[in-house]
C-alpha cells in the first residue's frame, strides 16, 4: 500500500514553465546574445540549475550566471508563475484521506517555500528536500532516500511523482514507482537520461487518487 506520496515541485505542482523558460532565455541573451530554442531549455527541467549553468556557459563562473538568471526569475515570479489546476483540491483530499506528502526538487530551498506560500500549500506537506540539502541530485537517488529517510518511509510505501526524466530516473535509482503528470512541457526527448523507466501516468491531478485506489 501507497502512503507516502513525494512531489516534484517545478512543472508537477506549480507552473513555474514561462519564468524558467524567460529566465533562461534572458540569461542565454546575457552572456551569448541570443535566445535558444525552447525545446533545448525544456529538455533540461529537473537538471540543478548550477550543473546547467556550468555546461551552457563554459568560461562563466555558474554562480554568477545563476545570480543573472535568478533576479530576472525574481523580478518576473509574480506575473508568470501560476499554481497549476487541481492542485490545491488533490493535496487537500490526499491529506484528507491520510497520505504523507513531501517535495524533492531540485529548487532551492527559499524559492520553493516562496512559491509554496505564494499558492498556500505550505501546510499540505510535511517535509521539503531541495538542492541545498544533498551534495548530490536527481537524477541520484540520495535526494529521494533522504525525503524516505526523514518520512520513516519503505520505498514500497512510496510514489515519486514528477514532470521529467530527471525525477523518474531518481525514482528509479531508489527503488521507488513514479509517476509522470501529462500536463508537463518537458520535452520527450529523453537524450539525457535515455532509461528513465515511467511505471504509471496521470493526465490531470485528480488522476492520482483513482490510481492510488488500484496500486
């Protein structure tokens, strides 16, 4: 039986998608002097953003791109980032039925909480794994067997929910089911990460607590 229940945070709970996609856009045009396509940015959601930054820009110190990139993300959240719909009625009914429900992002730890206040729905979790709390990321396993670690969590207790390979190749790596959301961008280019094993997929969020009455 499913009881605990971990959250991917970019592109699975909120759609921070047009703030990514203008932030990078805004960076690339900083240091290059011109946008890339959406698909090459889109086929590195879930990727920590200093290791992205590191390969798009050799020669540039990452922290320095990513300080580029975050203020323009800061200065432009309130106007582009939305909650995505259903969200807040699924969390509040998985919570309702008893679930344990964390986040694994690859976000820093004072952006997500930001946006979890943002759309009030600090309250639904009970734990937040983000970049700032393992050496490692996804698609590594130790993210995810810290969130189970803290939890008291059995991967066979668990589901990782998420929106790209990088979350379902992390779930993999710790023995965990995933599930993929249908209403993500990411790119079904899997170059990346070419063996990210999906086990289940919903279409829209309230798709998750039909599945959790069959697995």
């Amino acid at each position: 039986m499913k009881k605990y229940i971990l959250f991917d945070f970019d592109g699975t709970l909120v759609n921070t998608n047009d703030v990514i996609v203008a932030s990078w856009q805004h960076t690339y045009k900083h240091y290059l002097g011109h946008e890339v396509p959406e698909e090459h940015i889109t086929a590195c959601f879930g990727e920590p953003l200093l290791l992205t930054m590191e390969r798009e820009f050799p020669g540039v110190d990452p922290v320095e791109a990513a300080a580029v990139y975050r203020q323009f993300q800061g200065e432009n959240a309130e106007r582009l980032v939305t909650i995505f719909p259903g969200i807040k009625e699924l969390l509040a009914d998985l919570k309702e039925a008893g679930y344990v429900l964390g986040i694994v992002t690859s976000r820093t730890r004072v952006t997500a909480l930001g946006y979890m206040d943002m759309f009030d729905i600090t309250s639904y979790f009970d734990d937040l794994i983000s970049c700032d709390d393992t050496a490692v990321h996804k698609p590594n396993p130790e993210p995810l067997l810290l969130a189970m670690s803290r939890l008291g969590a059995a991967p066979e207790e668990c589901l990782m929910i998420g929106d790209s390979p990088f979350d379902i190749k992390c779930a993999n790596n710790a023995g965990v089911d995933s599930v993929m959301v249908n209403w993500r961008i990411t790119c079904d280019e899997t170059s990346l990460i070419d063996d990210a094993k999906v086990d289940y997929w919903i279409h829209q969020p309230s798709d998750l607590l039909e599945l959790l009455k069959t697995i």
